[in-house]
C-alpha cells in the first residue's frame, strides 16, 4: 500500500504540472515547485494525510496534483471525503469537475458527497455537470433516488434528462419518481420519450400508472404507453 500511495502522489502531481505547463507556458516556478512537492512527499511520506494537507495548498497545481492522486487510490481514498466534498462548492470550474471525477473514482465508500454531487446536476459548466452525474452513478446508494426526484420539475431540460438517466441506472429502487416521470410523460413531448424509457427500466412498478395512461386523449401518449408495456412484459 505505501508503494501505491507514493506512486500516487507523485503521478497526481505530475500530471497536474504537464496540464499546468500545457496551458499556461510561463508557469514554469509553478510547474517547479509542484515537481518538487511531488519528490519530497515520494520521499518523506506515504500516507493519505500527507495527500490531504495538499488539498490546502496555496498552489493550485499542487491542489489538483492531490485531488487526481487521491483518485488513484480507488476506495482507499475515502478518508478525503469530507475534505473534498466542500470542493465541490469551487467558483472555479476545473476544481469542481475533477472533484467529482475523484469522487467517483473512490466509488460507493463516498456516499456522504452525493447530495453535494447531485446538487451539481445543474452545474453550468458541462464537464463539471457529466463528472457528477457519472460520479453518482459509480458511488450508488440507497438515498440517490429521493434526491433526484426534484430534479425532474427543474426548468432546465438538461437537469431534467440527466436526472432520469439516473433514476434509470437505479431501476426499481427509483419506483418513487414513478407519478412525476408520468407528469413529464403526459405534459412535455420533448422529454416523453425519455420518461417512458425510465419508466420501463424502474420495471413492474411502473405498470400500473403506464396502463392508466391509455384511456389519455393524446394519441401518442397512448401509442407510447402500449409500447411501454409491451416491453414490461418481455
């Protein structure tokens, strides 16, 4: 384990003064302190608390140096959890989006940062909103459903689609967004599809209310009911 966590440290780090580098040509005492950091951590420390006094630092490639090197660690990582979760409220972009990736990399021992992730549905930034979405779905959970169900009334249709991807990730443990998912499947045409689909992955649960839906007016509505259930019955 203490060959791993070095081997961390060190390509976190590295790897974070190659992107810095990359961008940012004259960020060379930047690139130079974090390539130092990295040596002397290898050297003086293997442990996820020498990581995790990095997440502070004052440079911000040895920031995201640690965030990537935690990452790496998979589960053995957990022990930054509660030091990352406030991370995830960055002004900056990149921070809360390979925040997330770390997260979800550290997998279902993570859990205590999916409402912090979930919250981040409707991040403006698209990597920053993709990293947590599939964050969530790597880290899992019994509460994950019940905070996505709000999400399936939010304004932007981008929350609202990546929700039900979601809630279809977690098929019947989802059965308590079935009366919303057939609100959206009655009143928007342009997220129907998808709630049916949704619908059909939460499983038997949903047959009731799909059946329902065929005395609807709307003729496409009940065309998609009906094929709805057919693939319930498969």
């Amino acid at each position: 384990m203490n060959k791993i966590l070095s081997f961390a440290v060190m390509f976190g780090l590295f790897f974070a003064v190659l992107s810095g580098c990359a961008t940012d040509g004259t960020n060379s005492e930047a690139g130079n302190y974090a390539a130092t950091t990295a040596g002397s951590m290898a050297a003086e420390s293997s442990t996820i608390a020498a990581l995790m006094s990095k997440l502070n630092s004052d440079n911000a490639l040895v920031r995201m140096g640690a965030v990537k090197a935690i990452g790496q660690l998979g589960g053995a990582g957990v022990q930054a959890v509660p030091a990352l979760i406030p991370m995830l409220q960055s002004s900056d972009a990149n921070v809360r989006a390979n925040v997330a990736f770390t997260l979800g990399q550290i997998g279902p021992k993570a859990n205590a940062a999916i409402p912090g992730l979930v919250s981040m549905i409707s991040d403006k930034d698209s990597k920053a909103q993709r990293n947590a979405v599939e964050a969530i779905a790597k880290i899992g959970g019994a509460n994950v459903p019940s905070l996505l169900v709000p999400l399936l009334i939010d304004i932007n249709p981008t929350v609202q689609t990546s929700a039900m991807e979601l809630l279809a990730d977690f098929g019947p443990a989802s059965k308590e967004a079935i009366p919303t998912l057939v609100s959206l499947a009655k009143g928007n045409k342009n997220l129907r599809d998808m709630a049916f689909d949704t619908l059909v992955k939460i499983g038997p649960d949903s047959v009731t209310a799909i059946t329902a839906l065929l005395a609807n007016s709307d003729t496409d509505i009940v065309t998609k009911a009906t094929q709805a259930l057919s693939l319930l019955k498969k």
